[in-house]
C-alpha cells in the first residue's frame, strides 16, 4: 500500500521491500557508514520508487527512526548528531580523466510533528544523488530488504551487496586491495592476510549463511605476490536454500522495541550527557563506568561554556574504535579498565 502526504512517500510496513540499487553506486568505496546508517541507507533504497524521483522524501515515524538506528533511550543531542552524520556521508564518483566528483547522499532532514502531534524524522536525497537512485533501466541488481536487517555490522552487510550484485554471474574475482576498500578497511587494519581472512571474510561468510539468500565459498586466485603473498580471491556465489526465515521490516522494527530499555519517566540533563557518551561506545558498559570515563575526557577536553557536547562524544568514539582495533590484534581480558588506561594516558601533565 503506498500513499502520499505533500509530496512524500508514505509506506506500509508489512511487506519485504525491495532494495534495487545500480552497479556504480555499490562498486563505490564504503564512506564510512556505520552498521546503522548502512541499514537506513538500504531501508530508504526500499521505500522510495526509483522509477519515480517524487518519492525522493521519505518519512518514517520517530520510533521507527530510533529502533532502526538503534539510538537506546532517547535524547535530542543525540538524534541530532545522529542525523547530522547521514547528512555529512559523501560519495566520490571516478571519472574517466582520473579524478573525480563528490557531493552528499541526503540534503536535507527534518525532525517534527504531525497535525496529530505524532513526530517523525523526514529525510530528502542530495540532488546530485538522484542520478545514482532514480530512473536507471539497466546495470543494477536487487535484493529483498529482509537480508540487510540481521547482519549484525558493516562488513557483512557490504559484504552481502558486494556478492549479491554478482549472484546471477556465480562468481567474482576480485583483488584484496579493492575487497578491503569496498568494505571500508582501513590498509593498517589486519594487514596480514590471515587476519583478514579470520576476522572479516570468515566471519562474513557465517553471517550470511545465517542471515541471507546468498552463501559463499572463496579461495586464492590467479598469480602470487612477492614472498607468496595472496593477492586475488575468486568468490563462488550461491543461492542458500538452508534459509527462509525472512523478517519483515515491522517485524524487525518490533524486534527493537522488545530489546530497548523501558523508558525512564523523568530524565535530566546528566542522564542525557551520560547516554550520549554511552552511545559513543555502543552501550558496551555500566552507566557507573561510563562516569567514570566522563570523569577522565574532562580532564582532557575542559568543559566550555555550552558544557558536555559532541566533541566529547567523538574523543570517546574514537578511543572506542581504538579498543576495538587493539582487540582486534591481542586478547584484552578487561575491556573497560584498557579503555580508562588509554584515556588516562593522555591526561595533562600535573
């Protein structure tokens, strides 16, 4: 069922969407989206027609926002970083000289209330975007929204498109050098070739044979490197006939709502400060522990006039993806006393 309210597309949500999405705008490097904003994307590819660039503005209610973002407890400091970032996300289209254009994915999107005083989050594509969404015959593939919702992060979701987009092929060839940026790996990030493979392409290939229509197997390809370095792998893209449990988007969006916190009836504005630092490292730990850290980035970010803000949230973002990265290398048995000791390590010298 499909209905229009000035100008935007207003979806049911009990049926399985379709994402159709063109061959040059998945082949393009990840932006550093994370699990989240990778999900929307998909889920606006969904609800919009890309036959039809009036559909371009898409509304969801704002429960539906928050579950789909998997914002927790909700704050307005924090949805609006969280939808200031889906505005900030780029992308760069090569062009045949060797350079390139970039512009935004959304321009514009809007946090209000109905006429029933009913609030919900509005978001319009960049116009230079449609090109890339809309009105495209050829060159592009198409998978049911069910699969992007239960791949659990950005790896595996990108990994699924990547794949997807060759299904009808059976297989891709494709060099770890260009596997590693479509998924958005950074070159210092398990630069071994044995890590990669434990940690992302394995992990990728159980999650989607979990979780999607989709299963592969892989293996070395073509020439070696220098001192036997794998330098290509050929993936064998198959249909899964082991899975059919599909999930709805209304079933996910009830998914999240059972898992969410029952909300608090009186909120003040450390409660606030402390789930927006939560947040910034995705809840991992006891909100004792996260003031504790709170204690710490102080120290090292000095509160200004407007007091606890986003430049405290992403001090603790990006010690947060430190943590991970570290983990990622060695065991770590205490997560949050190596978090504290990273913070500690940067405090001003008394």
């Amino acid at each position: 069922m499909v209905s229009f309210c000035q100008g935007v597309m207003i979806l049911a949500l009990k049926k399985n969407y379709l994402v159709q999405k063109r061959n040059v705008f998945n082949e393009l490097r990840a932006n550093n989206m994370t699990l989240q904003e990778l999900r929307f994307f998909s889920i606006y590819l969904a609800k919009i027609n890309k036959d039809d660039p009036s559909t371009r503005r898409v509304r969801f209610s704002l429960e539906e926002f928050q579950k789909i973002m998997e914002l927790g407890r909700l704050n307005t400091a924090w949805l609006r970083s969280v939808t200031n970032s889906l505005l900030c996300k780029v992308v760069n289209i090569p062009n045949e000289r060797g350079g390139y254009t970039g512009f935004q994915l959304f321009k514009e999107c809007t946090v209000d209330c109905d006429k029933r005083g009913n609030f919900f989050v509005e978001i319009d594509a960049h116009d230079k975007a449609l090109p890339l969404m809309f009105e495209y015959k050829d060159k592009y593939f198409s998978y049911k929204l069910w699969n992007a919702l239960r791949l659990r992060s950005p790896n595996q979701l990108r990994m699924y498109e990547i794949l997807k987009q060759y299904e009808k092929i059976g297989e891709r060839v494709i060099s770890i050098v260009e596997l590693r940026e479509l998924l958005g790996i950074d070159k210092n990030e398990y630069p071994r070739y044995g890590d990669f493979k434990t940690h992302v392409v394995e992990v990728c290939r159980k999650a989607l044979a979990e979780n999607t229509d989709i299963t592969f197997t892989y293996g070395p390809h073509g020439g070696f490197g220098p001192n036997g370095k794998i330098l290509m792998l050929k993936f064998i893209i198959s249909k899964n006939t082991n899975y059919v449990d599909q999930i709805t988007l209304d079933e996910f969006i009830d998914i999240k709502s059972e898992e969410a916190e029952p909300p608090i009836p009186v909120r003040t504005r450390h409660d606030e400060i402390i789930d927006l630092l939560s947040d910034a490292c995705s809840h991992e730990f006891l909100l004792a522990q996260v003031q504790l850290l709170l204690d710490l980035i102080i120290q090292v970010i000095p509160i200004g006039i407007t007091g606890v803000g986003t430049e405290h949230h992403d001090y603790l973002f990006r010690k947060y993806n430190e943590l991970n990265y570290q983990a990622g290398k060695k065991e770590i048995k205490n997560r949050f006393e190596y978090l504290r000791s990273m913070i500690r390590a940067e405090l001003p010298a008394q």
